[in-house]
C-alpha cells in the first residue's frame, strides 16, 4: 500500500482498496485475510457492515448502539427551486442482518449448483507486541466450505447445513417459473432459485463482549453451474409501444442481469457470452464507461482553416468527406441488423432512416454554404470568431471541431438561414453524455445566426440587424454563469470582427446581455437617494470602497478576453453617478482589445438590457415571468421600431426616439440548454409563458407566420418528442446525433472500453441496522484518509502532478438542504476531529495502514442556492485549485445546484448520500467527477437500506448502473391542465395582451382595454386555442374539454379586465400594470400573496413573478384549546 503511486488510476484503486478494508475487512486471497484486530474494539464495531448475527439474537442487541436516527433537522427556505422535496418519513430502526441471499434463474438442464461460502471468524487471543509484551487481539480465521445444492422445484426452502461452520445454513428454494409474460422471454423450463445463508449459531447472552465469537463476517455466497445462469429477462420493453423503450430493448440487449441480492449486491462473471459465477457483493462496484466523439478523417476540421478558404466549392469540399462517410458507415450497420429479427429489428432500422434523414440535412448545410454569399461569409466568421474565443480562454494552439459540433451546425444552417426550410420548426435536440462539448457547438450555431443576421441587413448605417438574435435560456444559476464566460468571450470575439469591418457587419456593437434575476445580477442602475442596496450604483460604489470585501458587481471577475481580474476602474456609471442610464466595464490591462475607450461588449442590467437589446442574451427560464410586469421587456422579442444613440425604443416609451425604416426583427434562434430539468411545475408553467413568448417572436413572411428555429441539448433524455411538444408546439424533433442501432457507436460517437479510457466507477455502500450519519461518517473519514496516503506516498506538495490530487478534494451530494445542513455539522466536528488521528488506525503488528492523518480544513465549501452569487464563483474558482495551493478545497458540500454547469476537470471524487429522486439527477450530477481522461471519476453512493428505493438499487447495483441512462424518466409538462391555468394563465395572457398591442404596451397602456378589446380577443383565441390543439392529449375528449376551459378563460379575464378599468375610470382614478410603473395610478397586476382585492375580478390577476413560484397556498386552521376555531390564515 505504501508503494507510490504512478497515475491517477491507481490511485483510485488504492481508495476503493482501502475503503472495502476499512468497511466490510479483508476477502479471500487478500493479504491480511488472517489479520489481528486491536482486542479493545469488537469487530463488529471495527467494521461498519458485512457480517451476520445470530437469527435468535435479542432484538435490544440487534441494532446499532447509535440512537441518533437522522441527520440534524436544519430550516429549509420557501422557494428553493434547485431543491427536492425531502422525504420525511421516518425509516423504520434497522436491526443488524442475520441472513443474506441471491436470487437467479436456472437452466432446466441444471441438475445441481456448486455453492462456496467463505466467512471469517473472529476469536480473542493474545500476540506479543514489538515490545515483548502481550497484548489482546481479535484473531480473524478464514473459512471456505463447498455445498454441493441438489436442485429440485418445491414449495418450502430446503435447508442444507454449511460443515464445520458452528451453525451456519443454506436454505435454497427453486420454483417453477408459472408467469406467461415471463415465459415467453426465457428457454422453458426455467426455474427461480433464491438462495441464503443464514446465521444459525447459538447468540452469546452471558458476555456482551464475546457476542462477536457468534458472528460470521466477510460472508460470501459464490455459485457455479455448469450449464450457463439464464439471464433475467427486463419486460420493459417485452411489448412498449414507446420508441424510446423499444431503441432501450435493443440497445441493452447485450446487457443482461444475470441476479439479485437481498441483503447484499449481486456480481456475477461472463465468459464467452455465458455466466457461470455469480456471488454476493457487500461493497458493490460499477464501471460506466467513457463516451468519446471520433474523428473523422479526411474533413477539415480546423476552425482557423475553415474561417480562411476562399470560397463555397472550397470549403464544400473540405466537407463533404463527412456525409460521404457518414453515409458508408449507415451501409455498414445494415448488415448487423439483417441478423435481427422482430420488433428489435424494426426499430434498428427505424435508426437508420434517422441517421439517413441527418445525413441529408448536413449535405443541405454544405450546399447552402457553397451557393449563398453570405451563409459562406457567416459561416466563416463563426468559424474564426469560435477559435479567437478558444484560443484565449483555454489557450488552445490550433482550436478544432469534434465532427459531432460540425455536424450539428451544418444540419441546422439551412433551417436557420431559410425561413421556408421545411426544418425551421423542427427541433433539434443535441445529445450528448455531460463532458462532451456541446456548448461548444451551439456556440457556433449562434455565431452563425448573429453574423448572418448583420449581413442581410449590410450597411453601416442600417441598423436592421441589430436587436437580440440568439436567446440562451438556462434553468439555473450556476449553469447560467458557466456559460456566461463562454459566450461572453465569443462575442468579445464577434465584436472585433465587426470593427474590422463596419460597413460590411453594421455600426451597432455585437453585444451579451445577462438577464437573470436580482440575486445574480443589479436589475436595475439605480439613482441618488433611491435607498436600495441591490442597485448596480449601490454595488459598484460597494465595490469600489472595498474591491477585496465586496463582490464584483457583474457575475464575472475576470475578463472575458484577456482574463485580467477586474479592478475598482473597470466599473463606471454613465453619464453621471447620481442619474446613471449605462454601466460601462472595461478592462484595466491596456494591452486586452477592450480597455480605455473600448468597452466591453457586456451588458448586465435590466434597464440598459431594454434599450441596448444586445444581439445575445443569456437568461434564466425564470426571467420571462417579467414580461407582463415590466413594458420594455416585450422590446427582446422584437418590435423596436425607434433609436437614439443610446439604445432602441419599443411600445413601452412611445415617442422616444428616431424611427428606424421598419420595426428590430425578432430573434432568430434559441436555444434551451439542459432541457431535461424544464420539467414537472417549472416545466409546465414555462410551457404556459412559451405560448405567449413564441407569437411574440413570430413575424410574417409572405403571408405565413416564421417562428424562430429551435435547438436544445441535454445529455439525459426521455420521450423528448411529448416533452417538446408540450413546451413549444412543435411537432417534429429530431435528436442528433441519432443513436445507432449498438448503443456503443453512432458514428460521431463511442463508447470506449475500460482498457481504452478508464471508465467512472461507482461504488456502493449500505449497512443494514446503522445509522445513516454512522455510515457517512466512516466512509467519509477513510476517502480522506487514504486519499492522503496516497498524496503523500506519491510526493506530497513537492510533486507537481501528483496522482492523487483529483481525490483530494470531496465533493459531497446531497438530495436536500435539510439533509446538507445535518451532513455539514458531522463534516466540521465529528469527521474534523476524527481525521486528525486516522492515521493511527491500524491492525496489530500492520506497519503502515491504510490511513494518513490529515490536516482538518477550516470550512466546508457549500454550493447550494443559499449561497450569494459572487460566493458560488469564488467557490468554483477554488475547486480548480489544485491541493497545494493555499485556496484549496478539502470538502465541498452541494445540492442539485450542480447536477448541471460545474465542468471542473480536476474533480475526481464524490459521495453521494442517498439515491437522488430522478435518475436523470443521479446522471447528471455524478458526471461532475472524472471528467478528465488522465483523472479518472469515483463516485462513492450511500444508500439507505431501510429505504425500499434505495434497497433496490443497491441490491441491484451493478445492473442498474449498467444500464442507468434507460431508467431516465419521462419529463412531465402539463401547461393546460386546470391547475396549471388557475396558477399561471393570466400571466401568460397578460404578457402577450401587453406586447402584442402597441397600444397596450406603456404602463398606462392598460387603460386601452376598451379600445382593442375585440381585436386582442381574437388575437388570444387564435394563439391559446392553437397552442392547446397542439398539446399530446389522451383523446380528443380531453382536447375539447381544455379547448372549452382555455375559451372562457380569455373571455373571462378580459371581461375583468374591463370591468376594473370601468370601475377606475368611475372613480376618477388612473389604471397602470404594476404599481411600481408610475407613482399614483391603481394597479391591473397583484402579487400572488397579496389577500386585500376590491372585489374578485382584481383577484383573477395575481400574477406570478418567478415560474417557480407555482405551489398552491395552504390553509393553517387556528383552533384554541378548547377546538373552537380563532381564525383562519391563508
């Protein structure tokens, strides 16, 4: 163990070494499978699970003596989006196991099964130390025993005693397998065997310190047939009408599972296609191996190259190598499914005619690129502004496409580029395992789009081309500020192409706008004497008293270009700091291209968001709950017919400006990043906002409506058609790039074996009867340990590239805050203090150990959606650190805050405490770790055994992780189910009733209702009723009843809509939005947890301000003692 170690890989080998050793104890063939034990410690106080107590064990000396049965109850927050809801239901107390077993199918040939069980008995003995003197020890003793097991069907288990165990027994029962959909799936005459070893021995009752002398530890049940163990057939997809089944039946046909465990995980070996060897496994293990993009040889694929040729037919034909041989390899995979049959062959070769249909459409894109100009010129500075931005923020010397990004961005060209192109409204869905560098490709799908845009309106006085072009929608904020980097040093890039050539890409700056909410950004610039302290004038004066103490304003520290930190200058309110209408920020390195009089092309408040309409805009999903409350914002989506210098006018400001020749277009693409999380509410109230954000971008062309092209990415996916048709109406989705029919090759993409790439290894841990904190405590405290040996054999801090440095740093998961919170507490005391002296564990007379004591950490990283903005940068920024640099991170602490946007390479260990809710979140979120080759990922998972789920998926650990992408669920999105319209519609009316009207527009727009009342009527109608037929509903039943229910809705609100303005218009009183517009006018919009309403028509208008905020409210019933009510609170 005290060898150094070479690579990372070995290092990790070492950890999961250490950490069975630690746990459970020695196996069979092990060097200290005769080890001693301190004789101070039981055993079964020394490991943590792993061995059998006598069955007639008293139920008061069954269980751990730990009484603390949950992790520390901690206050959760109101809202907190990012968060599940944790189950609070009490697991029942667990005892220790007595037995444990594996159930399989046998062959009808089997006439009997060859069963090894191998144990380790503890006795008390006496050594002498290295002293002389003697000292008590737990001397371990190994046992095996052959049991040959007779096998024949019965109704009862037939015991069979294990020799010279002292009490152990076997109890095997084989059953007649008497289900007809099962049947049909295996060879007839396959039997169900279960088979357990059970702890009979006589429990020791005279001496609580002898009752080990009883148990049976490292128990193992291996079983051998000769005629091979017929695999466990998955019904899920036995008859699926679902396409998504039906491509999993045949993608994991070649994945089979071969038992089951109870009580313990289930292994087994295949040789030459058959298994032969299956046995028990206490700390189960899983690879799941790399997917890799391929090269393919003969394309150009250099970025700098392809922004360089001289024209269409030159760069078509550095090209067209990768249809033509894409197109072979389609023929090539047709001989394999000639040897399909049935359904499976069916569905392999519905994936070609997918690969065939991408094929074309990337044929397409090279043709557009060889006879349109100015797809050619877009394409070329796509191509050079991506590499510019590469070569700056990685240093990548010649910066190249993976064919994948290629392809993806020639499949989209002419849907995006034609407005005709039957694919415009076809989404396209990028998939792809985390890691794989999809940001990177539809980065350059957005260069494309914004360049593109520019050149059809050439001219450097025509402003035509301006106004926001691309919309990158995210869920969250940390992965909103993942990618804000990037795509800001792209457009850094843009930008200086368009300086070099004014005329040619128009006057009006390539700029990024940053529209999320107050907590990550200033939502406003704020003015002299305003009182607020989330101003972007309050935090720039903050930042410039206090650069070291206070957060940057922006979400951004360094220089998108250049990476220089930004100091106290780079900040500066126009035209004056009492009345401020701009934020300027620049770069304090004078030699960066964007310093001085050269701004940044960053924009990152809401008010100068509206005038600027920067041609890319970042937001969260969230965000778009502002357009009914705040006019200016419909000016994103299109519309903006006026200017100034400083920026373009809207409805929202009639009056105001220079008309432009005719009205900003709306924006061309967007693109909806980590699709997979818009889902359940959020899902379903983004659904309901989308009807009304998609006619607000739609324009007319030649007399039909032109909807922006839209494309997605996700690396987990489940019917993605019904989950997209819900959201954006569009019937047809294509996922790209289509998988194959073996799930290991789809041209652009592979999976590696092991020995190619090393794969990210799980492991698991459960142990029945102890306490769940007891469990992440142990496991805990030996990764940190044994990581630290490991560093310090391989050289410490004097090693640059010390192996071990991805394992130093713990990146904990947790599946709530209440959960963390407990977790954080056991971090900082009990696993702080026991570290310091973990060295000192030791078996006797064992030289080195497993362990070295380490240094505690003075905090535990946390990043979760409590944490400020500006904290959660500063915390990925340490995380890059490596282990000796003094901002290193020993322990981290997350919620599924990170299941998406940390890319962090040097990452390579987590613990995750309990199985997420969804898959897709487990996915996800263990994809954090081992994203580098050279540092390959462990994910240590602990698992609740007294929780059934859990249970589940540890008893089945190595199957499920085999197969953990087909258990992704189905996203549920549901915008015109009845409760989502009682929750969300009038905000999604009022904001297309807003932005639709000019006339409606202004704050005081909402005085015009009278006027435009039968027109907006229509409009309404034309676009919910529309939206609703295109929703996947049961039958058409369904339809017609939310057709019905979506009908009297319009109806009803603008008929209260009208009745408050009359009202109003009564009384003498102005009428106004939101009563933050204009300071006197009453106001149509009211908050959701307002309870005083005129009358019931003002109360139809509460209107969400975040799509999160969807739970319905709660009625608390005060009673006194007596049970007479005192009130009611809602």
């Amino acid at each position: 163990m005290s060898a150094p170690q070479t690579t990372s890989l070995e290092v990790r080998e070492q950890l999961v070494e250490a950490l069975r050793l630690d746990l459970v104890g020695p196996w069979p063939g092990h060097g200290l499978a005769e080890e001693r034990l301190p004789g101070w410690v039981r055993p079964s106080s020394w490991y943590l699970t792993g061995f059998l107590i006598p069955s007639g064990t008293p139920p008061e000396k069954s269980s751990d003596a730990d009484e603390d049965d949950d992790f520390e109850l901690v206050a959760e927050s109101a809202g907190l989006a990012e968060e599940s809801n944790d189950d609070r239901k009490a697991a029942k107390k667990g005892f220790f196991p007595s037995s444990m077993g594996l159930s399989f199918l046998l062959a009808r040939e089997a006439a009997s099964l060859d069963v090894f069980v191998r144990w380790g008995d503890y006795s008390q003995a006496e050594v002498q130390d290295s002293n002389g003197k003697a000292v008590a020890v737990w001397q371990r003793h190994r046992r095996e025993q052959r049991v040959p097991v007779p096998v024949s069907n019965g109704s009862e288990p037939v015991v069979h005693d294990v020799p010279e165990s002292g009490g152990l027994q076997l109890h095997v029962l084989v059953q007649a397998i008497s289900s007809s959909e099962i049947e049909a799936h295996i060879p007839q005459g396959t039997r169900s065997v279960s088979v357990f070893l059970v702890n009979r021995r006589p429990p020791s009752t005279a001496d609580e310190g002898k009752a080990d002398l009883a148990y049976a530890f490292q128990p193992e049940i291996e079983i051998r047939s000769q005629p091979p163990f017929v695999p466990r057939p998955d019904l899920r997809g036995a008859y699926a009408a679902e396409w998504d089944e039906q491509v999993a039946d045949l993608h994991y046909a070649d994945a089979p599972e071969f038992a089951t465990g109870h009580g313990v995980s289930a292994e087994w070996e295949v040789v030459d296609g058959a298994c032969r060897v299956i046995r028990t496994a206490w700390i189960p293990s899983a690879d799941v191996e790399k997917t890799s993009t391929v090269e393919v040889p003969g394309v150009e694929n250099s970025m700098e190259r392809l922004g360089e040729l001289p024209d269409g037919a030159a760069t078509a034909s550095a090209l067209r190598p990768l249809v033509a041989q894409y197109r072979d390899w389609i023929e090539r995979q047709r001989a394999g499914v000639e040897k399909l049959s049935g359904t499976r062959r069916d569905t392999a070769e519905g994936l070609l005619r997918f690969a065939g249909v991408a094929a074309t459409r990337i044929a397409r894109g090279i043709e557009l690129i060889e006879q349109d100009a100015n797809a050619l010129d877009a394409f070329r500075v796509a191509n050079r502004a991506v590499a510019r931005a590469l070569k700056r923020r990685l240093a990548i010397e010649a910066p190249r496409w993976r064919a994948f990004q290629l392809a993806f961005i020639l499949l989209n060209l002419p849907g995006l580029a034609d407005s005709r192109d039957p694919h415009r409204d076809t989404v396209d869905l990028l998939f792809f395992p985390t890691g794989g560098g999809k940001t990177e490709a539809y980065l350059g799908l957005a260069a494309f789009a914004m360049v593109l845009r520019r050149l059809r309106h050439a001219g450097a006085n025509d402003l035509g081309g301006a106004g926001v072009s691309v919309i990158m929608r995210y869920t969250l904020r940390l992965l909103t500020l993942d990618q804000l980097g990037r795509a800001a040093g792209l457009v850094c890039s843009l930008e200086l192409e368009r300086q070099q050539d004014e005329a040619r890409y128009g006057k009006w700056p390539f700029e990024i706008g940053l529209w999320v909410g107050k907590a990550a950004t200033p939502n406003v610039l704020g003015y002299k004497g305003d009182g607020r302290s989330d101003s972007a004038r309050t935090k720039v004066r903050q930042f410039k008293n206090d650069p070291k103490g206070k957060p940057s304003p922006i979400p951004l520290e360094n220089c998108p270009w250049c990476g220089t930190r930004f100091a106290p200058e780079s900040f500066a309110l126009l035209p004056n700091d009492d009345q401020p209408r701009e934020l300027r920020i620049v770069c304090t390195n004078f030699e960066c291209d964007f310093t001085r009089d050269r701004p940044l092309p960053i924009v990152a408040v809401d008010e100068p968001i509206y005038r600027r309409l920067p041609a890319f805009l970042i937001s969260t999903v969230d965000k778009f709950a502002s357009l009914p409350w705040v006019g200016p914002s419909g000016a994103l989506l299109g519309g903006a017919d006026r200017y100034d210098a400083t920026g373009f006018y809207g409805g929202a400001e009639p009056g105001t400006g220079t008309r432009l020749s005719s009205p900003l277009s709306p924006p061309d693409l967007v693109i909806q990043d980590e699709l997979h999380l818009i889902a359940g509410p959020l899902g379903t109230m983004a659904g309901l906002y989308e009807a009304a954000i998609e006619a607000l971008c739609a324009r007319q062309v030649d007399g039909r409506a032109v909807r922006p092209k839209i494309v997605a990415s996700t690396a987990t996916v489940r019917r993605a058609q019904d989950q997209i048709q819900s959201l954006f109406a569009r019937s047809l989705t294509q996922v790209f790039p289509p998988p194959g029919p073996d799930r290991r090759d789809s041209f652009f993409a592979e999976t590696l074996p092991s020995s190619k790439a090393p794969a990210r290894l799980y492991v698991g841990i459960a142990a029945q009867g102890r306490n769940p904190k007891v469990v992440m405590r142990k496991a805990w405290v030996a990764l940190m340990g044994a990581a630290e040996r490991a560093y310090r054999d391989a050289g410490g801090h004097k090693n640059p590239h010390n192996p071990a440095d991805p394992y130093m740093t713990v990146l904990g998961y947790f599946n709530s805050l209440r959960e963390l919170g407990g977790a954080r507490r056991i971090l900082e005391e009990e696993v702080q203090n026991t570290i310091k002296g973990y060295g000192a564990r030791k078996r006797v007379r064992e030289e080195t150990g497993l362990f070295q004591d380490r240094t505690t950490f003075s905090e535990v990283l946390e990043l979760t959606s409590r944490v400020p903005t500006n904290k959660v940068a500063e915390a990925r920024r340490r995380l890059e650190c490596k282990f000796d640099d003094q901002q290193r991170v020993d322990c981290a602490i997350a919620t599924n805050m990170i299941s998406v946007g940390l890319d962090i390479p040097r990452l390579g260990l987590m613990v995750v405490l309990g199985q997420p809710k969804t898959h897709a979140e487990y996915i996800q979120a263990t994809s954090r770790v081992g994203r580098d080759d050279n540092r390959p990922g462990l994910v240590v998972t602990l698992l609740n055994i007294h929780k059934p789920r859990d249970r589940s998926h540890y008893e089945r650990f190595p199957y499920y992780h085999q197969t953990f992408y087909r258990a992704v669920e189905v996203a549920s999105v549901t915008p015109f189910a009845a409760r989502a319209l009682d929750r969300g519609f009038v905000g999604a009316l009022v904001s297309l009733a807003r932005h639709t009207q000019s006339k409606l527009t202004p704050p005081r727009g909402a005085e015009q209702i009278g006027d435009v009342r039968a027109v907006l009527e229509k409009r309404l109608l034309d676009v919910f009723l529309e939206r609703v037929r295109q929703q996947p509903m049961a039958d058409d039943a369904e339809r017609e009843e939310r057709l019905r229910s979506v009908q009297n809705r319009v109806v009803d609100l603008l008929d209260s809509w009208r009745k408050i303005f009359d009202d109003y218009q009564s009384a003498g009183v102005a009428f106004q939005y939101q009563k933050y517009e204009l300071p006197q006018p009453r106001p149509l919009l009211r908050e959701m947890l307002d309870t005083q309403f005129e009358s019931e028509h003002h109360r139809k208008f509460r209107v969400n301000r975040s799509l999160r905020d969807v739970e319905p409210d709660v009625n608390l019933f005060l009673k006194d003692l007596s049970g007479i009510d005192v009130e009611d609170v809602k």
